[in-house]
C-alpha cells in the first residue's frame, strides 16, 4: 500500500490575490512513518487536507492505496481508511471524551453497537485517557484535548494515518509520549507527521521530505538531510556577544559565564579564528538547506 | 444515535431561544386567555410568525459554526448527509415546541379552529419553517457565516410581515407569502401557496447540500 502524489498543484483564489498553496509537488509514500517537515506557510497544511480528501487540488494526482482521490467514490474509500488529526482540532465542551469517541465512531461507520463501544474501549487506553473517559472535554488540558484527537483518528482501526502539527503546544512529556505512540502505530500501517518541529521527525521517522513555499525541497531520509550538512556546521564562541557574520546563519545560541557560544551553519568560518567544526544535527541540516535555497536568485 | 448527538451538541444557547420564547408566548397567552380573540391571536402569532423565524435563525447555524467540522467532514460520508441531519434536529424541536404549545392552548381552552382542523393547522408552522430554514442555511453555507443567514431570514421576515397586502395581492408573490396559512386561511391560492413554499424550502436544502460537498470552503 502506498500513496503516490504526481504534480500536484493547489492554487487559492485567482487573479492578483492567487496564493500558490502546493507548486508541483511529487511524492510517493510508503508503510512506516513519514515526516513532511516546512516551515509555517509551507503547504503543509494543504497537502495533509488533499491527502484527507477534504480539498480539491488545482491540478495534478492524488492516489492512495489504488484509489483515485479525485473521484467521489475514491474520496469515500479514502476517508474509510483514513484516520486523520487536523492541526486545528475543535470539540464539543459539553461531551465527554468517551462520548466524543462515540459519536465519531457513529460518523465512521461503525453501527454495531458492541464493536463500537470495544473500539471506543481500546482507543481510549491507547491514548492514556482511559482514566478521564467520562470527564467533559471542556476541563481537558490542551495535551489531553490532543490525545482525544489521536484517539478519535485511530477509531476505524485506519491503515493511513495523518496527523497534521500534532505535537505543537504539547509540554516535553506530552510530547514524547505521543511520537512513541504514533511510532508503535506506524509498524504496520502509513504515518504522515506534517510539523515544523525538526525534533518529532528526528525522532520519528525513516523518510521524509522537507516543504517549503509549496515546492518539494528534500526527499530521502533525516540521515541523507543530516549528510548535507557536513562540513558546514561549527562553533563558534566570542566573548564580546557579537553574531558571527559573513554568511553563516545562526542556529543556536548558549550563553555561558564568559561569553556567547554559537552554532552557526555556512560554507567559510575562516573568518572567525575559533571556528570549530562540529557534527550536524538534523536540524543543521534543515537550516542548510534552507539557506541554501533561500541563497538560490528568486529564493528557489 | 447520531440524532441524538446532533441535539446533544447543539449549543445549549440556541437552545434557549424556542425555550425562551415558548414560555414567553405561554406566559402572554395566560394573561390574555379572558379575551378569547387576543388569546388565539397571540397563539397563532407564535405557531406562525414566530416559530418559523427562529427555525429560520437555529439553521443558519446548523453547520457552519460547528468546531469539529474539519473532523464531520473528513468522514467517509457525504457531506449533505450532515446538513439533512441537523436540520432534521432541529425540525424536531420546532416541531415540539409547536406540538407542546397547541397541547398547552388545548388545556387553557383556546380555539384555534381558524387556522383549520389539527392536521392542517401544522402546516401554519411546518410550512414557513421549511421555507426558512433552507433559505437560510443556504445563505449561510454561500456566505460561511451563520449570522449571514439569520439576518437574512429576519429581513425577509420583517418585510413580509410590513407588505403582507402586497405579496397576497401580488399574482406571483403570493406563492411566497410566508403567512397565508396563519393570516388568511381561506384564500383560494392557500394550497398553491403552500406547494410552492414547501418545493421551494426542499429546493433551497438542496442546494445547499450541495455547495457543503465544496469541503475546503468550510475550513
């Protein structure tokens, strides 16, 4: 089973306010957990919503596991075996988590009764909620309330799973927690994680892809976007506080008892004399190869 | 179930409203009940004019101001299904709000005869409910705002209730008078009228089942 995207192109709008969502964009997506990693704007967004057959692409093709997603019938049978997490995720306040599940549940499909409360049953234990099933949703803190979201994603049992920016709000245990659970899910079925946290996909994933203003500018694994960056990742400590400069950009600062250490990403550190190569980290990779387009004419 | 839920999650403030109301006509009726005809006036003010006006106000948010929609519509059934759901719903409330209101004007002796036998005399409500209901649900899905649609239904509310000499004597209007049925039950154009009405509500449903199929406008 996998899901192949060809040229797939999504326009806002036309005219002078046309935004260019999705720009051409080709994938193809297999079993295991994948991560799409972009910055906000990116079309992130957008190609989880196409993927979840909740918009219409401008052009190109969309076909998951066989099916065509610009037919009306290959939307339904998507959506059958899809379980899909929005980034912004509403509730109903009044409902309680047990009742929510319940009444997703009803919407995908599953009538029986028994099969649906055991269903119910299983996914509130994996999501850890099984102690506040019956607790109305409007007293969840923003972690429980994201737990409620997996959990009603992973109600039909769906062998495509789609979560967009799931970890965002979530404090460190939250956020771990929930990687190892979407990692567990993605032993056997298809995972895509779209965030622009480097870490979940570091952490996560054995493929990804990076998005950015709609264009596809990396395909292959975080190790292949860890590689590029070597030879072009140092550190550099001054003691006056001043950024390095001459084409290296930033990536993270330490302030120690004496001074300022920087990890700087760029091709020449020679003019900084304390200059210290370093091992690239994934998320030296990503703001190479953002930099690097961004130093490309047009910012392509 | 699911109809169950449709009502369950349906926000306790729109609820308020047919209850507010009710109780309010309810209450007006029981001061006036000396005074046969300003009794039956007020109680068919209330199953004509009014019930269908806040029918018309509780569908214009039927869909569009859901906070799980993203989540509705991304499940594998088509989209139109929700909209005939809630609006289902909310038929129901209109429906015993009105059922319990002629049961209470039963109880305090208040004929309402001038408005047809019991059968017919749903359709003083049922029909203008309908009208406006899909009038305003469409409205709000083409303009994906709830506050749109209300507004327009109260305008058109209002106008009809300020021009109801024009639109009975108008040779095509008439067909749309929201309220022959509750203000001149013997018009010979009444059954047409309320045909008209009632293809006109189904049409408008239609078609906004089918502007809600167009899912990434709604998110």
């Amino acid at each position: 089973m996998d899901i192949q995207i060809t040229a797939l192109s999504k326009t806002y709008g036309s005219g002078r306010s046309a935004v260019r969502a999705l720009r051409g964009v080709d994938l193809t997506i297999g079993e295991g957990m994948f991560g799409l990693l972009g910055p906000n704007g990116a079309g992130k967004t957008t190609l989880m919503r196409i993927l979840a057959g909740l918009v219409n692409p401008t052009s190109g093709r969309v076909m998951v596991a066989g099916h065509d997603l610009s037919t009306e019938r290959g939307k339904v049978a998507v959506k059958a075996m899809l379980g899909y997490l929005p980034q912004e995720l509403g509730l109903y306040p009044e409902l309680t988590a047990r009742q929510f599940l319940d009444y997703m549940a009803i919407l995908k499909g599953l009538d029986d009764v028994r099969t649906r409360r055991a269903r119910v049953d299983r996914t509130l234990e994996m999501a850890g909620l099984a102690d506040v099933a019956d607790r109305r949703l409007k007293g969840f803190s923003g972690g429980m309330k994201r737990r409620v979201g997996i959990a009603q994603a992973l109600l039909n049992d769906p062998r495509i799973l789609i979560v967009d920016e799931p970890t965002a709000g979530l404090d460190p245990e939250e956020r771990i927690r929930f990687r190892n659970l979407l990692v567990d899910l993605a032993s056997d079925r298809i995972v895509i994680l779209s965030t622009h946290i480097v870490e979940d996909i570091c952490q996560t994933c054995r493929d990804m892809a990076v998005l950015d203003r709609g264009l596809v500018r990396f395909r292959g694994s975080p190790a292949d976007l860890i590689a590029r960056a070597r030879g072009v990742v140092w550190q550099i400590r001054t003691e006056n506080g001043h950024k390095p400069d001459g084409g290296l950009v930033v990536v993270s600062t330490l302030q120690l008892a004496n001074g300022v250490r920087y990890r700087v990403v760029g091709r020449d550190a020679s003019a900084h004399p304390g200059a210290e190569p370093a091992q690239p980290s994934l998320e030296d990779g990503y703001v190479w190869l953002m930099q690097a387009k961004d130093a490309l004419p047009g910012g392509e | 179930m699911n109809l169950l839920y449709h009502l369950r999650i349906y926000r306790r403030e729109h609820l308020a409203l047919p209850a507010g109301l009710w109780m309010l006509f309810a209450l007006m009726v029981a001061f006036a009940r000396m005074d046969d005809g300003r009794a039956c006036e007020m109680a068919c003010t209330f199953l004509g004019f009014v019930l269908p006006l806040m029918a018309g106000i509780l569908a214009a948010s039927a869909i569009v101001d859901d906070p799980v929609l993203e989540l509705q519509l991304a499940a594998p059934r088509a989209p139109w299904r929700i909209l005939v759901e809630r609006l289902a719903v909310l038929l129901g409330i209109v429906a015993l709000a009105a059922l319990a209101y002629q049961v209470y004007l039963g109880a305090m002796g208040i004929d309402l005869t001038g408005l047809g036998n019991p059968a017919a005399r749903q359709l003083a409500w049922l029909v203008p409910s309908l009208a406006l209901m899909g009038l305003s649900s469409l409205v709000a899905l083409a303009l994906v705002q709830g506050t749109g649609g209300a507004l327009l239904v109260g305008l058109l509310w209002l106008l009809q209730i300020l021009a109801r000499g024009w639109f009975v004597a108008s040779p095509w209007a008439r067909y749309l008078f929201l309220f022959m049925r509750v203000r001149y039950a013997d018009h010979p154009a009444l059954a047409a009228n309320e045909l008209c009405l009632l293809g006109l509500g189904m049409l408008l449903v239609i078609d906004a089942g089918w502007l809600l199929r167009k899912t990434e406008r709604y998110l």
